[in-house]
C-alpha cells in the first residue's frame, strides 16, 4: 500500500490574511480619531471660558447694585428693529433719559458674534443705534445699561419680534 502524501497550498504572506487588518483596525480608528480631536482642540478657541473669571465674579456685586438702580428708577424699555432703515429702536420709559444707552447682545455660545450698540436719544424717550443684522438669528441675551442702571433680559430672533425689559422686584 502506499500512501499519497496531503498537498497543503503554501502558506500566505501574513498581510494577505484578514485577521491581522481586522485586528488592527481598531487601534487604527483610535488613533485616526484622536488625532482629528486634538487638531479640532489646537485650531478653535474656547468662546466660553473667560480669561478674567476672577475679576468678573468680583464685579458681580456692581452689577447687582446696577440692577437694583433700575428698580429704583422703575425703568422699561422695549426694543424693535427697523428693516426698513436698517436701525434698531428702543423706547425707555422711567425717571431717568440719559443722552445715550448701550445694548449688549451676547450670543450665548458664540462670543465672535456680539455685538455693543450705542442708542443715542432722539427725544420722547426713544434711542436709535446701528445694528448688524446679518447675524441676528436665534436666541441672545440683551443688557441695556448706562453707567448707573443695568437691566437684562434674554431676546429670541431679533429681526422678527420685539424685545422687553422692566426692571422690576425679585
């Protein structure tokens, strides 16, 4: 009797095998990941964290007595703008008419986009200011403040509705 020997294919070069690029794959993807997360850390700013977080918790006190000025004052305004000439309009009511006001709208998550409007008086209690209503879309917090009184409230989608604020009694 004899015996035929089995013929075996020869082996494969480990690269054409798919189990080590199965392996593989995984550490791979981490590593692909990681480095898009440290490229997306290095290339965009933190908008959120301020640099004088210290100073403004100090000043919070300021702001609070600013806020209780206007309570004293019994100051409302309400805020509109005008697509028509482009301007934004705010009418104060209250004791006190300062030649000029400032509004401050934040955007809540993106620092770049404020925006610090000068309202100068145009009598009968109504300020008028330049605004740049490109971006005005969305949510915003508004602080319309002088030197003496302050006043905060939050306004969503400027171009199309109004914007109201008393200072009133917590």
């Amino acid at each position: 009797m004899h015996i035929v020997p089995e013929l075996k294919p020869p082996p494969k070069a480990w690269y054409r095998e798919p189990w080590p690029w199965l392996l593989m794959s995984g550490p791979m993807a981490v590593i692909i990941a990681g480095a898009y997360t440290t490229m997306l850390a290095f290339s965009s700013t933190d908008g959120l964290v301020a640099e004088d977080y210290y100073k403004q918790g100090l000043a919070i006190n300021k702001t609070l007595k600013r806020e209780e000025r206007a309570r004293t004052l019994e100051l409302a305004a309400s805020a509109s703008y005008d697509a028509s000439v482009g301007r934004l309009r705010l009418d104060l009511a209250g004791a006190q008419r300062p030649p000029v006001v400032v509004l401050r709208l934040t955007h809540p998550t993106r620092s770049g986009m404020d925006q610090r409007i000068e309202l100068r008086h145009a009598g009968q209690g109504r300020y008028e200011g330049a605004i740049e209503a490109a971006q005005l879309s969305g949510r915003w917090n508004a602080v319309l403040e002088t030197a003496e009184w302050r006043m905060a409230g939050a306004w969503t989608d400027p171009l199309h509705t109004g914007l109201s604020l008393a200072a009133q009694r917590p």
